[in-house]
C-alpha cells in the first residue's frame, strides 16, 4: 500500500451532509455547497499580516449553495476548510453553521 493509499484510508472521506432544521435546505459540502469558516478566513488574515479583531472560533461557518470554481487558490482553501471539517467529525468536536438561506444557527450534525 502506497503512501497516498494509507493517507486517504486514515481520513474520513465520506461527504459532509447538512439538512437545516428550519427552512430544510439540504447542502452536500463540496458537491452543491460551500462552507465558510471565520476561523480559516481569520488564519489567513494573519498569515498576511493583518489582524483580527474578536474571536473567530465564536463564529458559525456560512454554508451556501454554491459551485467551486476552477481557480485553484479558492478549491485549495474550501478543500483544506472540508478536511478540517471532517477531522472535527472523526473527534467528535462541536461546531456551528448558519444556513445561508434562512440565517438558522444550528450544530453539525456529530
């Protein structure tokens, strides 16, 4: 088994399905939605140097329907922002999103 075997079968690689409780929006991150996290937007704001004001893990990540696009500096950060959603998945760690549609804050689903 190669290296690249052993990492994707160490990784949770199964789709991140979201259903909102209020107004039922369905989103599958990655597929037909976008995530947004302030905590990721926050980590890139100071890697350039610039400051952030508040804490950003108080935050809920916006989900939204939405296609990636080809840039590949924008699928790079929406695919490092899912793997670090499905690494809080696998440790069980409690995060909020808010619906784009209707603004519903609600947990992730584990």
């Amino acid at each position: 088994m190669g290296l690249l075997d052993r990492l994707f079968k160490s990784e949770d690689m199964s789709d991140i399905i979201l259903n909102c409780r209020k107004c039922k929006a369905r989103y599958v991150l990655g597929e037909d939605a976008v995530v947004a996290s302030m905590r990721q937007v926050s980590a890139d704001v100071l890697a350039s140097g610039g400051r952030v004001v508040g804490d950003p893990s108080s935050s809920p990540d916006l989900v939204d329907h939405g296609v990636l696009t080809s840039n590949p500096t924008f699928r790079a950060m929406h695919d490092a922002q899912l793997r670090l959603l499905k690494k809080a998945r696998a440790k069980g760690v409690k995060l909020a999103w808010r619906c784009a549609k209707c603004e519903e804050v609600q947990e992730y689903p584990w």
